[in-house]
C-alpha cells in the first residue's frame, strides 16, 4: 500500500478555514471536478466551467495544487461564468496527481464541466460536497480500448481508497486481476486515474471519506472514429428503485447499463412490447438495448447509466455518442438550472409523473418551443428542442418533480448530462414563481455599472400593436433595439434624460420607457425605471494568499491595480512580478462607472502580520489621514480614483505582511458627505463612527511578486504576492485586497517593528 507525497496539514487546515466564511444566512458549497485523459492532448483541448448562480450573487474560486491554477469570479445572482482551464490540466500520468479542481462558493451554485476539443465532447453536471460517499461501483461503456475512472480527494487531508477490480487495472508496474484489490492514500486535493483495455464495469471503490469518482472512455470507437465520453458517478448512497428510461432523439439502439451492488436484487423492465426479469448479485451488471420507453424497478438499489450511440441522422449527418447516468425517478426537485453551448443543437428531457405540461422553461411554457410528448405507465416524457443556444437555462413546475437530461449535437462532438439524482441542499432556492398570466409585460431590469438596461418582451409590443423603435426613453432620441424576442433599451446614468435624485444615504438614477405611436404623443407603454445605490458604502479590504485573476459585473464596479511606477501608465499585468528591495509599490483605487458626479476615499488601510487578529497593526491610512512618512498621494485627473505609492516593508521577525483597506464610494449630490471630509482628525471621529455604513468582503489577488535578489543587503528571493480585484455587485459595491510578503530590510524609516535579533 503505498502513501504518496501529497499535501501538508497547512493546506488541509487552510481550505477547512474557507468551508467555515461564509456570509448570514447564505450557505457554501463545493465541489471537486477532474480533468480525464481526452484522445486529443494538445490544444485547444480544454475543461470548460460553468459556474451558475440562483437567487444570490456569488464568490467563487477555482483552484488546482499542481500545475498552479488559481483563478477567482464574482457573478451576480442568476448568473453564469465560465472558468476555463487549458489541456495540460489533464490527467495523462499513469499516477496520484495533484491535478484536482476545486470550486468553492459563497453560496449555494451549480457546476457544469465541458471536456472539449474540435473533435470530441462531453459534459457532466457536477456534484457537490454533501453528494459525495465512500461507496462507489464504476461503468464504462463496452466498446472501445481505453476505458478510464478516476477517484479526487477534496476533502480530507488524507483518504485511503480501495479498488476491487472487474478488469485488468495497472497500478504502481503490478497489474490486478478481475476479483482482486489494492489500496492507496490519496492526500487534499490529489486525483489518480485508471485505464484498461478491458471492461470496468462493476469495479468497486470504497474509501474512508468521501471521494469524488468519474468514469468514461478516453477513446469510444464508433463509426470509425474514436470519441470521449466522461460522467461523475453517484455514490451508492444515491441509488435508487425506479427508473423511467425514455429513448433520446428517438434512438432505437442506445446501450442502458444496470448495475447490483447487493446480492439477490430483482430487477424487471417492463417495456411497450415485451418484458424483462434479471436477478443481479453483488458487483454484478446486465446491459440491453433501449429500442422503447421502458420502467426498470428493482428490489434493491442499482445504478443505471445510459450511452447514446445509435447514428439516426436528422439535424447533422454524423454525430458522435455520449454517456450519462439515469436518475432515479422519485425525484424531489421541481426546479433546475442548466447550461448549453450554441455550437450544438441542444435538446432537453423533461420526465415525470405530471401529466399536467405546466413547465416553465425560461420563463416560458413549453408550448412556446418545439415540443414533442410521450407517455408510458404513468410516466412522460417532453423532448424540447432549444436550438442554438448558449449560457444558462431554468426550468421549474409549479407543483412536480421531475428529472432532466441536456445533450446537444453537431458533426462529429455531442455532450449530454442528467439532473435530478442530487441532494436538495438546505439553503437552495425554492421554486419561482411562475409569470402571471399577463407575464409578457414583465419586463427586467439590469442595473449596471456603466447604466441600465431593460429587456421589454415583442409579445407586449404586438398587443400594443407597436414597433420596437417606437420604444424610447425620455429623450425620444434614446430608442430601443431588437434583440432576440425583447426590445433592449439602454439607460445611461448621465443622459437620454436620467434624473439623480439624492434622499438621505441613497442615490437614485430615474428614466422612464415609453412605447408611443409614431406620430403623435400618445403613450401605450409607459414603465418606470429606477436604479439605486447607498451614496455611502464601505468596502472591506481582506486578504488570503489562494486568490487571483478576477473580473466582475455589477452596479458598481470598485478596481485596486497595480503599477510598476508612479506614472500609473504601465499596469502590472505579468507574474511573478520583481520588485527592487528598496523601491515602492504604486496602487490605483478607482469606482468604474460612467456617473461623473461619483467620488471614491481611502478611508483605512493598515498592515499586519497575519489575516488573524493581531495587536501588531501598522496604519498606511486612518481616518482618511497618511499615517506612513513613506506615502505619497498622486494627483489624479478624476475623483473617481485615489492613487497612493508607498515604500516595501516588512514587520521584523514575520515573513510576510498583509494590507487591508477600507474604501468609501459618495455621490457628488449628497455633499458635504465623508468623501468630501477627507482626513478625519480627532474631533470628528464620533460622527464617523456614527454613519451607516454596509459591508462587503472578497478575498481575490494576483501574483506572486519577488524581490529582486541582486542587492547587497537582500540575502535571498523571497515570495511577494499581490492579490488585486475587480469587484462590482448591483445597489453595493466591492471589495479589494493586496497580500505583501517581502524579504526584511533594515533601513530604519520603514522597519515597522524594531529589530531585537542582535
């Protein structure tokens, strides 16, 4: 049993301490993915991300140990993003890896893995934390000569996997037999991958936590070309009794898997012509052809896994298969989201025991698309065709629960993943609303940080019986454009006759859409608009080292950037970045925004050694005031931005050093207001311990920076990461960090502490 070289308890400890932040009342989640071993390894062979939000805006970081990937997002509520990691995160060693993806949200998400390349495709929704088990039992398809599993550790510090095999599996030079087991550890955040010639269909893993576990095949052979096919596996504690398998795009020779993880389980699969009775025993499995609708119940729990691989040519000519497990059909959701890409015809597949067809599919029953039903013993089925499209999609019922499969082909690439098997997490969100029965004069409103748009629905314009250039703001100038089914108007803050009104603490900017026939002064539509902020707003500044890259959307979007001089004109944008032991750092804060009348103060930043709470603390800024001889304020052409360079430092004895900053966003009609007092002296203090204030945190960076190690008095390289944000969320803005770890120096004006080695 071999114990490879993995993680340390720091790094276990570190991700325990992100699994316990999190915001009131809004629960984390996590998930760990993997990148199997595609049959085109090179580029622009990728794993592509999507990370969607539902009712809360999200913070999400997407991380692998080795090779380093460290990549942060925020994403608005309803939201989606797309994180994308290039081909030499893929699992090719023939061993443990430190290759696992971690995603870890603010709030409750859903994950979507795309594994792409020109010529093959798949996809799999992935599975949080609390879906994760011990026990598990692989199915691969039984074609093809490059079938593959592979087991991920994002848990625990250390877990210990064994695999009893069906096949032939090589590991460590020993190759094990079907019957035959062997263990291994695998420590915080390492993957291991298995391949064979052979069929591995009911090899058994346990382990002693959970584990993550995929499986697929590097290479399918099919209609002479050879195509990749990847799923994540439910633990045993998922399976399920009750199956109701509808063929996919009306396929007659799809492959259904059934899998038995007890001894003496009856199975029956009743179909429209003809019935079926096996009885399975412990690590057992039977596969037939799916040439009709049929019910599978079992006496015991099973796992069923479908691979489509019948070629029926209708929308392309030759399209290749793709796997995904079958969900169980009790199912408890009635709302679902889900993500399509628009280089395929995408499809999805609605069952349930509803015979009502009350779905709401992006807003709209299904009647509204191209639809076609069926029905079998109580059950049915409802395949939508959605064309082109691309990004995210909801369906929920009113009442319901359902299951679904998204799969979406083209010439030669398919992809299809299944819904419905996970856990209801405790904190996700209920069931919209269905629209009203007037739903199409339901518009929505996007505030953003350069203005607002809103989408108005044709449908509402037909029964007004107007055009889309009819649609215009207060100035008639500012008119709508077509976009897809709605007419997109686009409302500046500053223009096409926006109004600011300023009340107490907040800062409204309003506009009104008009829908007016041409000719005359009538109005037919006449909507309201409003988009609001706190005129003021703390931002927090906090810092952890495991953040980088971020880019966000919002109301307001708030940036701390880096330069390389005090001229602000050459953006740090390369890491490692060096820095020489005596120069300075030169830091930009700046609200991004097409609102002129905005201003932006530095009220606090200060130092410590350690994001912990620590009696050494050294202010930079207190109070709007320099605390640091070393500051220097930069003239800056707009009151949107602050411009501050400072001299390296370090705390004696500590080998790094943090800065967090409190950033205060005004408005210029709300004068005099915090940002226009400035340097706070003591006398003022009350009143600004006495304003609201309302918070926001994030914890992003980039790096790492080094000092240069070519100085006399610097005695090494030594680590120096900046973390820099980009953080915007609508009616409250952001937050920024900076992490500084730097090599000690002992010029007296910026040693912080004294130095008693000597």
């Amino acid at each position: 049993m071999e114990r490879p070289e993995g993680t340390t308890l720091g790094r276990f400890s570190f991700f325990v301490i992100l699994l316990g932040i999190c915001a009131t009342g809004h629960a984390q989640r996590s998930f760990v993915t993997a990148f199997m071993e595609n049959h085109s390894e090179s580029p622009p062979t990728s794993l592509q991300l999507y990370l969607v939000t539902y009712d809360k805006e999200a913070t999400v970081t997407v991380t692998v140990a080795q090779p380093r990937f460290n990549q942060t997002v925020y994403i608005d509520r309803d939201s989606s993003r797309l994180v994308t990691l290039n081909y030499t995160y893929m699992i090719t060693e023939k061993k443990v890896t430190t290759k696992a993806v971690l995603v870890k949200s603010s709030v409750d998400i859903s994950v979507f893995a795309f594994s792409s390349s020109p010529s093959t495709a798949d996809a799999m929704s992935c599975l949080p934390f609390e879906d994760l088990g011990t026990e598990y039992y692989i199915s691969t398809p039984a074609s093809g000569t490059s079938k593959q599993f592979a087991v991920a550790n994002g848990l625990e510090e250390t877990v210990l996997v064994n695999i009893t095999a069906s096949g032939s599996i090589t590991f460590n030079g020993v190759e094990y037999r079907k019957g035959q087991s062997f263990s291994f550890f695998l420590e915080y955040q390492q993957v291991i991958q298995f391949q064979s010639s052979e069929d591995l269909t009911a090899t058994r893993i346990s382990s002693t936590a959970p584990v993550a576990v995929f499986s697929g095949q590097k290479c399918f052979s099919w209609a002479s070309s050879c195509d990749t096919l990847v799923e994540q596996l439910y633990p045993m504690q998922n399976w399920g009794n009750l199956f109701a398998v509808f063929p996919l795009l009306d396929h007659t020779q799809d492959s259904i898997s059934i899998i038995a993880a007890n001894p003496d389980t009856a199975i029956s699969i009743e179909g429209q012509w003809k019935s079926k009775r096996y009885n399975l025993q412990e690590a057992s499995y039977t596969r037939f052809s799916l040439s009709e609708m049929v019910i599978i119940n079992s006496s015991q729990p099973i796992m069923v896994t479908y691979l489509l691989q019948d070629e029926k040519p209708n929308l392309v000519t030759n399209y290749d298969p793709f796997f995904t497990t079958v969900p169980p059909s009790l199912a408890t959701r009635k709302f679902y989201k889900f993500v399509t890409q628009n280089t395929y015809y995408n499809f999805l597949l609605i069952v349930s025991q509803a015979a009502s067809p009350e779905f709401y599919l992006d807003q709209h029953l299904l009647d509204f698309y191209n639809v076609s039903m069926k029905e079998f013993n109580g059950f049915y089925s409802w395949e939508v065709s959605l064309g082109k499209t691309d990004g995210q999609h909801e369906i929920y019922h009113r009442s319901e629960p359902f299951t679904i499969y998204v799969y979406g082909i083209e010439n030669y690439v398919s992809y299809g993943y299944s819904m419905g098997q996970e856990t209801i997490y405790p904190d996700a969100p209920s069931t919209p609303d269905p629209p009203p029965e007037n739903s199409t004069s339901q518009g929505i409103l996007h505030c953003l940080s350069h203005g607002a748009e809103y989408q108005l629905p044709s449908h509402l314009l037909s029964e007004a019986n107007l055009e889309v250039p009819d649609v215009h703001l207060e100035d008639p100038e500012c008119r709508a454009q077509l976009d897809g089914d709605f007419a997109l108007i686009k409302i500046p803050f500053t223009g096409c006759g926006s109004d600011v009104l300023n009340e107490g603490e907040k800062t409204y900017y309003i506009n009104t859409i008009y829908g007016t026939i041409p000719g005359t002064s009538i109005h037919r539509i006449e909507i309201p608009v409003t988009c609001e902020m706190e005129t003021k707003e703390t931002l927090d500044f906090s810092f952890q080292p495991k953040v980088t890259d971020v880019v966000s959307l919002g109301h307001y979007n708030v940036s701390l950037k880096l330069y390389q001089t005090g001229n602000f004109n050459n953006l740090v944008t390369t890491y490692p970045h060096e820095v020489d032991l005596y120069g300075s750092l030169h830091v930009e804060f700046k609200v991004e925004s097409d609102d002129a009348h905005l201003q932006i103060l530095v009220e606090k930043c200060k130092a410590s050694p350690s994001l912990e709470e620590s009696e050494q603390i050294y202010y930079l800024i207190q109070q709007g005031c320099s605390k640091d001889s070393t500051l220097q304020t930069h003239l800056v052409p707009d009151q949107r931005l602050q411009r501050f360079s400072f001299h390296v430092f370090k705390f004696d004895n500590f080998p790094e050093v943090y800065l967090s900053c409190n950033v205060i966003i005004c408005h210029n009609g709300t004068a005099p207001n915090r940002c226009t007092q400035g340097c706070f002296t003591s006398r003022h203090r009350r009143d600004a311990r006495s304003s609201k204030v309302q918070l926001a945190s994030a914890r992003l960076s980039q790096g790492p920076i080094t000092i240069m190690s070519d100085h006399p008095q610097n005695t090494g390289t030594v680590p120096f990461s900046a973390l820099a944000v980009v953080i915007g969320v609508m009616g409250s803005l952001t937050v920024l960090g900076l992490f500084l770890q730097k090599h000690h120096y002992r010029r007296r004006d910026y040693t912080l502490l004294q130095d008693t080695s000597n």
